[in-house]
C-alpha cells in the first residue's frame, strides 16, 4: 500500500508555502521553474525556498535538474497520483452520499 508515501506528501503539502511552491509548478508544467523565480512568486528568501523544495523533493513530490547555472524544478505528477489516490477511498463515499448517489 503506498500509504505512508501518500502520508509524506500530504505531510509536506501541509506548509503554506510549500503548497503554494507546488501549485506554482504543477501550472508550470513539465518545463519547471528556476528555484530564484519560484522564490520570487512565492515571496521567500532562496535559503528558505531550498529548505521547501528539499522537503517536497523527499516526498517525491517535485523533480530538480541542472541546466547550466540553473536548478529548475518540476512537479512530480506521479507523486500527485499517490495524493489523490490516498484519498479517493476516503473522498468518494461522501461525494457520492452528497450528491445523492
């Protein structure tokens, strides 16, 4: 079962900041972002903004490359299956009882 990996991802989601990094790269796309432009939208200082990225990259939730100079990071969609999976179990039931099905 892959929910203690689905437990480290929500764990790391659950920072403001490390959501809001998220979402920033999952509009992003497959190209990613440089760390210092990520810094600049979120509005968190660069030593900050590694802190974050490390913690969503251990939950396998963002991907990192070097190009030239640059690191860019991308979301890991994968690692946002895992989320949603973890709680279509949970979620469905009661979207379902809401809905009046």
């Amino acid at each position: 079962m892959l929910l203690p990996t689905a437990v480290e991802a929500l764990s790391a989601l659950a920072h403001g900041h490390r959501l809001a990094v998220f979402r920033l790269l999952v509009r992003a796309g497959a190209d990613g972002l440089p760390a210092g432009e990520i810094a600049r939208e979120v509005g968190v200082l660069p030593n900050t903004l590694s802190t974050h990225l490390t913690i969503l990259g251990h939950a396998e939730l963002v991907h990192s490359r070097r190009e030239g100079r640059s690191v860019i990071y991308s979301a890991n969609y994968g690692g946002c299956a895992i989320c949603s999976a973890s709680w279509s179990p949970i979620a469905a039931p009661a979207a379902l009882k809401s809905a009046g099905r």
